[in-house]
C-alpha cells in the first residue's frame, strides 16, 4: 500500500511539473498573440515526447553498461590462479592464466619473464554399479547386523559368567 501511495505521488509531482511548464509556455504563446491552449498541448506534447527520447537513451546506456560489466566478470571468472616455480632461479609464484591464451609471468623472485605450457589429458569417469541409496541401505543393514551381534555377545559372556560363578559354588 505505501508503494501504490509513493507511485501516486511521483504521477501527481511529475503531472504538476508537466502542466506548470505548458502552462508558461502557453501564457508566453499568449503574450505574443497566439492561442493559450495551442501552446499549451504544444508543450504538452513535446515533454511527453522528450521524455520518451531521455528514457530510450538512458535505457540503452543502461543496457550498454550492464553488458559491459557482464563481460568484464566473465572475463574475471574466467582467470584461473595458479602456483608456478620460476624456470630460471625455482621460487614459487602465484599466476592468473587463462585456458585459451599464451601465458606468461614475471618471477617476483628474480624479475625474469617465463612462459606458460598447459597440458590436459583425459581420463575415464567410474559409474557406480549400487546407487547412493541402495548404498546407505546396506550400510545401514551391516550396521544393524554388527550391533545385534554385539548384543549377542553381551548375552553369551553374562550366561558364561553366570555358569562359572554357580559351578565356584
């Protein structure tokens, strides 16, 4: 409700301002022996004409901006940092690469420039033959198997105790 109050105020201010500026000019209209009202809808028709011109520009600046921006951060997303050993004096360095390009850096260590050589291979990918679930349900079982048997051994040493303790008698 306070949006729909807010929205309605901006109309009305924006309203106000559009007839007060056609109002000037059909009075100056006026002034020099025209119609009032004609230079009143003339006014009119060019603040709605203008703004619409001032909103397809700022639109499209908007646009521009915003896909420039998302190319920056692609580009950004796209740098991998990597830990390289200098070839010419064995320090460690922190690089950002790119996969499609030529790399290089300048050791931090030495000032002395290396290239970059990338090398990927290709493995297989393992399927699992017993689903996740199916899985966790056999866990589940065995662990329940182990705790029984646990129990189980619990009973047979008491009986054993018990039987000693009434043969000592």
């Amino acid at each position: 409700m306070i949006e729909l109050k807010r929205i309605i105020s901006i109309i009305i201010k924006s309203l106000t301002i559009t007839a007060v500026v056609s109002a000037v000019i059909g009075f100056t209209f006026n002034l020099l022996g025209l119609n009032f009202f004609a230079g009143f809808f003339i006014a009119v028709v060019l603040q709605f004409f203008g703004w619409w011109l001032f909103d397809i520009y700022t639109n499209k600046k908007f646009m521009a901006s915003m896909a420039n921006a998302r190319a920056q951060n692609n580009l950004a997303d796209s740098y991998q940092n990597i830990e390289l050993v200098c070839s010419y004096c064995g320090a460690k360095n922190i690089t950002r690469i790119l996969l499609n390009k030529n790399n290089t850096f300048k050791c931090m260590n030495c000032n002395n420039v290396n290239g970059i050589k990338i090398e990927l291979t290709t493995t297989r990918t393992i399927t699992p033959l017993i689903a996740d679930k199916e899985l966790s349900e056999i866990f589940s079982k065995l662990q329940d198997n182990e705790n029984s048997n646990q129990r189980q051994n619990a009973v047979n040493t008491e009986k054993v105790k018990l039987d000693s303790s009434k043969k000592d008698k």
